[in-house]
C-alpha cells in the first residue's frame, strides 16, 4: 500500500509537468515552432548528434563493460571510480574541462588538423563524455549478470575466445546493449550545459534542442521554448518506447 | 535496515529545513546581468555588512533574465544591462520603479598585446580569426552588436565570420581569455577586469553607449527594503567607491 503510494506519486508527478507544459502552449505553438528553419536544424542536429553519440557510447562501452565484468585487475576498484566521474562531475565542469583539454598542447593538435572547439564536433564529444558514462556503466552490470558457464562450455567445444564472445555472450546481452543504446541516447537529446561552454550557443551551428529552449526563454519566446520542449519529450518518449517493445519482443511490455 | 533508512530520511530532511530558515534571513533576490556581475558582487557584501540584509544574486544575460523573471514572477529587483530590456520588461507591467545606474560602451577586444594584428571591424573576417559575440538574443551585448554593425552596414559581410554565438558578455571575455576566440565584443567595464583582454578602438561603437539599469519588481514582497537597496546602489558613497575601484562610470 505505502509502496503503491511512493511509486504513484513519482510518476504522477512526471505526468503533471508534461501536462503544464502541455498547457502553456497550443498545437499553433507548436506548428510555428516546427516551421522555424532555425528549429528544424536544431532538431535536425540534435536527432543525427544524439545518434551518432550513441552508436559511439555502444562501440566504446561494449568492450569496457567486457573487461570490467569478465576480468580482475589491478587497479579495478579504481577504473571502476574513474568510469563514473561523468556522472558525478556538473555539466558545466564537463564542459569547462573538455574547453581545457583543447587548449593543452595534445588538443591544439587535433585542433590544428580538424577544428573542434565550438564545432558540431564539439557538441558531439560534450554529448558523448556524458552519455558514455551511462552506457558503460549499464554494460558492467549486464555483462555481471550473465552467467559465464555458456562461454566455458563453449570454449570446450572448441570455440576460440572472441567466437564464445561474439556468438554466445552478446546475443544474451542483446537486451543491456538496447537499454545503453537508449539510455545514451536520451542523455545526449538533454544534454545542455558542457554543449553550451564547449560549443556555444551559435543560431543555425551549434544549436541543438536544448539550446533552442534556452534561446527562445531569452527573448522571452515562452510559448516556443514550451513547444521546443514538448517535440522534445516527445521524440525522446517514442524512441525509447519503440526500444523497449522492440527490446522485450519475448516478454510482456 | 528498514527503520534506519526512515530515520536517516528524517533527519536529512531537518537538515534541509534547517537550510532553508537560513535562506530566510531576511533578504532580496536580485536579477543581475553579468556585465555588472564584479561590482555588484563587492557592493553586495558592503551592503550585508551595513545592514545585515542579504542580497541573493541571479546572474545571467539581461534577456534570459527578464524572461526568467516574467515566469517566476518572484524577485525584488532586476538590473538590466542596457535600458532597452528595462523598458521591455516595463512594457510587461513588471517593474514599479527604475533608474540609469552606469555608463557601458561596447568595445572590440582582443587577446592580450593582440597576437592577430586586428585593427577594425573587418579584420574579424580575416582567414584564421575566430570571433565571437554574445547572442543576440540571449545577451544585452549581443543585440548592441548586431544593432551597430546594421547601423554601419557591416553586418552582412560580418555575420558570416561569427565563429560562435555565447550566451553572456562573461562567456565571450573567458573565451578570450582562455584563448579559444581571438576577438569578441564587449563591454568596455567587462573588459576592464581581465588583463588577459586588450580592447582595440573603433571610434563608431562609442555612439552606442548605453545604461545599464536598476529597477524594482512589482513582485516584491519586500518593496521598502528593494527601494533603500537601490538608493544605497545609487547614492551611497561607499557604493560608489566600489564602482570607481572597479573601474564603472556611473550614471
């Protein structure tokens, strides 16, 4: 009972600020929000970053998430705490420190062949330092979780280390690596803040949706910044809805 | 485990009570552009010594201000960069009382002893210089740049060599100071506290001097303390003090 009340509440409570910002705007709102071209690149820039951020977060949080879960090292406990210091730092010291790295010696470097520093680039590996945290972090734990008997049988059957990897681990793994994908990608539609030191706030370059809604609430566009928001919630909602009935075909939704 | 976690849950949540009789002590929320963000930050603790009254500041460009202050509808006072977002935020019914509190001119500043050679507004198109500006949108800053380069017709050639849009004159002069842009605009009085920033003389950008203004919300709850806030802002001595150290012509 107390329990049902807790869990309730929580997500009334999600409900009822959807349902605010439902009520501030009106489906005009939201059609001049959508026919802005600034909007439409916003949008446009915010779906391929997110995106490519998360293949990146996968790619690179597949094989950490392996080493971490299926090894023991030297070391581990602290790898283990440095994994996580995305998650705990502030964005805006995120952003603050990636603005510093690009200013070091190795960064100029890069910088002199490809310019980074308030670039798409740039709005890209602010999303990815972020949402690789919560990709590798979800891998660990689905990794931890699968029992290893499979791959040892499989290894006495005469497969080699990486065929027990590729062909019994992952396809067990097929769940974690969505719930990863997914939860990195909604990590990087919101992230805000080290996008906006690390890559400015630049109308039609480096704006992405959450600029969008800082910028449209600074000139006072409040309907706008309200449905910038909902397109939000909304692309965010169905993306990760289509990835959890695709993610969970067997079981119930 | 069950009883020890409601337990800990009670006493974070005294803590927190705690806390918050701390932020109600009596004191003023103050709406404050960053371009008056170091002098207001030294009045404020003069003013706390005076009185004993708390003045909470809440930075931000002069734009996301206002439109923070039009939700909100909470506050005492707001202080704008230029007169033109007092006079909107006037318009909106918001503001009781209001006043021209110091002179800011927009300049175009450089990297320290100005590495890049740039001599005039041209020069930000130069292959290799990256210029940055405060949003037009967002910033106070922003909008008087575009509004000069429109007025000498530079605007045109120059809106395509803006390498990055930032959304406060405080985030341009970092940027010059950490080097990642070679010149921006900014306010002469914002320039004035980086030695890391040289400014470079362009005689047009002195016809667009502008205010930055004080006022007080119709929202206060506080309205009497608001009022002596701002004559002390204005008047007293030691407050003025503070602005000549700082290097703020008032008005």
């Amino acid at each position: 009972m107390v329990m049902g009340i807790v869990a309730s509440t929580y997500v009334i409570l999600i409900l009822a600020m959807v349902l605010a910002d439902f009520f501030y705007t009106t489906p005009s709102h939201i059609f001049k929000a959508l026919a802005s071209s600034e909007i439409q690149y916003a949008i446009k820039l915010s779906l391929i970053s997110s995106t490519i951020t998360m293949v990146l977060s996968v790619i690179v949080a597949i094989p950490i998430g392996y080493f971490m879960a299926r090894y023991n090292f030297k070391f581990k406990k602290i790898i283990d705490a440095i994994l996580d210091i995305p998650i705990v730092l502030p964005p805006l010291v995120v952003g603050l420190s990636l603005l510093l790295l690009f200013q070091t010696t190795f960064g100029q470097f890069i910088e002199s062949h490809l310019r980074i520093t308030y670039t798409i680039y740039a709005v890209v590996i602010a999303q990815f330092m972020v949402a690789c945290a919560f990709a590798v972090r979800t891998m660990y734990v689905t990794f931890s979780q699968i029992n290893n008997r499979q791959e040892q049988v499989a290894l006495t059957l005469g497969c080699n280390q990486r065929q027990s990897f590729f062909y019994i681990l992952l396809p067990q793994a097929k769940s974690g690596i969505l719930t990863a994908a997914s939860l990195a990608w909604a990590r990087a539609l919101g992230e805000f803040g080290p996008i906006l030191i690390f890559a400015g706030a630049t109308r039609m370059r480096t704006e992405v949706l959450p600029t969008t809604v800082f910028l449209e609430m600074s000139v006072g566009n409040i309907e706008a910044a309200v449905a910038v928001s909902l397109i939000m919630i909304a692309s965010g909602f169905l993306v990760l809805l289509v990835v959890r009935l695709y993610g969970t075909k067997k079981n119930t939704i | 485990m069950g009883k020890s976690c409601i337990i800990a849950l009670f006493i974070l949540f005294f803590l927190m009570v705690g806390c918050k009789k701390k932020q109600e002590q009596k004191s003023l929320l103050l709406y404050c552009a960053a371009v008056v963000k170091p002098v207001l930050e030294e009045v404020v603790k003069v003013y706390y010594k005076e009185t004993g009254i708390q003045i909470d500041l809440q930075y931000g460009g002069s734009g996301t201000l206002l439109a923070n202050l039009r939700i909100a509808k909470q506050g005492d006072l707001y202080l704008s960069a230029d007169a033109s977002y007092m006079q909107q935020a006037i318009k909106y019914n918001l503001i009781k009382e209001s006043k021209p509190l110091v002179a800011i001119t927009p300049v175009l500043a450089v990297v320290v002893n100005n590495p890049k050679q740039i001599k005039n507004i041209k020069d930000v198109c130069t292959e290799g210089v990256r210029f940055g500006i405060a949003n037009p949108d967002a910033a106070s800053i922003g909008s008087v740049t575009k509004n000069m380069l429109v007025a000498s017709g530079d605007w045109d050639t120059v809106k395509n060599c803006i390498y990055v849009q930032m959304p406060t004159v405080s985030d341009v002069s970092n940027a010059l100071k950490l080097k990642t842009i070679d010149v921006g605009v900014i306010w002469d009085v914002t320039a004035n506290q980086y030695k890391e920033i040289d400014t470079v003389k362009i005689d047009f950008f002195n016809e667009f001097k502008e205010y930055a203004t004080v006022g007080v919300l119709k929202s206060s709850k506080q309205e009497k303390e608001a009022l002596e806030f701002m004559s002390f802002l204005l008047h007293n001595a030691k407050s003025k003090r503070v602005f000549k150290k700082l290097g703020y012509n008032m008005y």
